[in-house]
C-alpha cells in the first residue's frame, strides 16, 4: 500500500478552498450592501430630507435650483416657531412638498395689509428683512384665521411666490374642496404635514439658512 509522502495534498482542496474564499468574499459585499442599504433608508427617511428648489418663491435666501437639507427630527421635541423654513408637504396636493417660511402660529390671526403683516391685530407690522424686494403684488386685503396645529406659511418672494395665500383659490379651481367654506384649510399646513426644518443650502453654495 503506498504512503502519503509530506507534501502531498488531498486533489480537491485547493479548488475548495477558492470556492470558499469567493462565496465568502461575496457574503461580505452582500452584508455591506444590506447595512449601507439600512444606514440610507435610516438617514432620507428619519433623519434628513434632501429638497431641490424648483422656482423663485424662496429668493434671495435660497436661489432657483438650489438644494437643502432639512433635519425630520427637528419637531420631535420643539414646536415650529415663526420664521423657521420649512419643507412640508402642500396642503393642495400632498404627492408634492414644498418649502416656504412659517408666519403665522397656530391660534393667531394674520392680516396683510398694505405690504405689511400684523399678527392678531398689532398696530406694529412683523419684521421681515427677509424679503427679496418691496413687496407690491397680493399684498393687501387678507385676513386668515390659524387653526390649532395648523400654520400659515409664505415665500420670501413675495411677489412670485405662489403660497399660502391662494391655496383655497386653488383647491376650489381644482375641485378638491368644494364650497369656500370647505376651501379655507387648505391654506394653512397641519403639523403633521411638515416634513422637517431646513437647515443649510449645500448647492450651488454652502450656508445655513435663517
């Protein structure tokens, strides 16, 4: 009977040995894809939200085309304040969101008068230094009452921002409320709505918004 000398090797272990580093290699980038998989969903889904900007309603603090990140967690513990940017989803239409300036708290009563807003009835107008321009179109003769847990928001650009303003217009054009009555909450946004606070601009430049 003939002995197996030192050096030799069962026939098939080196091709084994192959089969198990490629399956083990394939494992590993099956893992690291799963938990990069995860760690994606975790971040855009309760973490972040990435918003693009499609028109001027937001100019000069954020340009056409720009891109923001807005923190979902940001209304966990604290209540949305006045002149907090927020992307939410539109009262109108919730498949799209949108991104305007909070102006009116839940409970109050916003006038626009002249160019001017007036929270429950002050004779002294809410200071805006954040507006692009003199503001000239749509600017006087409304009165909205805020609902509790609702908001009423606006673009910085006032004259071409198509916000909360005419909201109720637009559900009654199409067809999604069907009386004015019914209309008119449509142009506040339910907390619920909101899908989180902006916080900086990181295209075409980088800055935090305020």
């Amino acid at each position: 009977m003939r002995k197996k000398t030192e050096t030799e090797q069962p026939k098939d272990q080196s091709g084994e040995e192959k089969k198990l580093d490629v399956k083990a290699e394939i494992w590993s980038w099956v893992r690291w894809l799963a938990c990069t998989a995860v760690v994606v969903v975790i971040l855009t889904q309760v973490i972040f939200i990435n918003a693009r900007i499609p028109s001027g309603s937001m100019e000069n603090t954020i340009m056409t085309k720009s891109r923001v990140i807005g923190f979902r967690f940001s209304y966990w513990f604290d209540e949305p304040e006045r002149g907090d940017i927020i992307i939410f989803k539109y009262p109108v239409d919730e498949k799209q969101n949108y991104i305007k300036r909070i102006i009116g708290l839940p409970g109050e009563t916003v006038e626009i008068r002249n160019g001017n807003v007036y929270i429950d009835g002050s004779e002294t107008p809410l200071a805006e230094d954040y507006l692009k321009e003199e503001w000239i179109w749509k600017n006087d003769g409304y009165t909205f009452e805020v609902p509790e847990g609702c908001y009423f928001v606006m673009g910085d650009n006032r004259n071409r921002s198509e916000d909360a303003r005419f909201w109720a217009e637009i559900a009654l054009r199409e067809g999604v409320a069907e009386t004015e009555e019914e209309a008119q909450q449509y142009s506040f946004v339910r907390k619920d709505q909101i899908e989180g606070k902006a916080i900086f601009c990181y295209f075409p430049s980088i800055y935090m918004l305020k």
